[in-house]
C-alpha cells in the first residue's frame, strides 16, 4: 500500500501480481513455452523494477500491510528437497526478484535461441543468444555487483543462494 494519496500504487501493485501470477502460471505449465514466458517477463520486470526504484527514492510513500516473500527455485542447478521436489529459495528483497526474473528471462531468450536453431532460422537464434548475453552481461557487470556491495551478507549470500545471483556465473553466462 502506500502512505500518500498515489492512487495508482494499488494499481501498479495489482498489475504486478497478476504478472508474476501469469509467469508461475506458465513456468508450472508442462510444456513449457518459452515465447510466451519471455514475453510474461517483459511485461512484469518493468513493473517489479518501478516498485523497486519508489521503495528506493521515495521510501516515506512505500509501506506494506504485510510482509513479501519471492521463492525461486533454479532454473540451471539441479537442487532437490529431501522429497525430491526442487529446491526453493525464499527471500524478502526486491532486489531478489528482480535479478531472478531477469536471469529467468535471459535463460528463457536462450531456450527462444534453441526452438529457433531447431527451426533452422539462425539468424534470429543469434539475435536470441546476444540478448541472452546482454542481459546476463548486464546481471554479472552492474545489478549483482551493486546489489552485494549494499549488502551486509554478501558472503553468506554469493555462496547460499542460487546459482543465479552469483556474479561468476552471470559473467561467465555473458560470454
């Protein structure tokens, strides 16, 4: 909620919700389609971001009624329960959220890449793996560097979280 009189914060939050909504919606699908969580991801990473930045610039006005908690599970480590389920990771920050639905959706711009090679259409399969590059260059040079030097867990947080928050990884990703 929001402790000024900004109608649209309700709204904003509303629309954000119902995109992260429809990307669990399509990550839980069985055959997954990764165009159409590419594209579920353009239009909730903007959203998730604009919270991300008033909660940072405008910090009086951010006030929540209850506590947020992001749960990820790794799209590239193969992490099991005791009961042989994935492996979630559960965190409060937004800034959590943020960086894993960007390696998300760089992750799913290379499997975009792949359906296009299969396809025979390499041209637009390169265009895929240079936004995947981009954006994972993007993570391991700015976002996560920024984010651990804000932190006061960086150590705890490079070595127990996903594979994807780790800047080695989205650096060597970028290559």
């Amino acid at each position: 909620s929001c402790a000024s009189p900004q109608g649209n914060t309700l709204t904003v939050m509303r629309l954000t919700d119902s995109r992260r909504q429809a990307i669990k919606k399509n990550m839980a699908d069985g055959k997954l389609n990764h165009a159409a969580l590419s594209k579920a991801l353009t239009e909730y990473i903007p959203s998730i971001n604009q919270i991300l930045l008033s909660c940072k610039f405008q910090p009086e006005v951010a006030r929540l009624d209850k506590r947020l908690l992001f749960s990820w599970s790794s799209g590239i480590e193969n992490i099991k329960t005791k009961t042989n389920k994935p492996h979630h990771f559960d965190s409060e920050a937004l800034m959590f959220e943020l960086v894993l639905s960007l390696a998300t959706f760089a992750i799913s711009e290379s499997n975009v890449g792949c359906d296009s090679c299969i396809e025979g259409d390499f041209p637009a399969a390169s265009r895929q793996f240079a936004r995947t590059a981009g954006i994972f260059h993007t993570l391991g040079d700015d976002i996560l560097p920024n984010w651990m030097a804000n932190s006061k867990q960086h150590a705890r947080m490079e070595n127990e979280s996903l594979a994807e928050t780790r800047v080695g990884v989205c650096v060597a990703f970028a290559m």
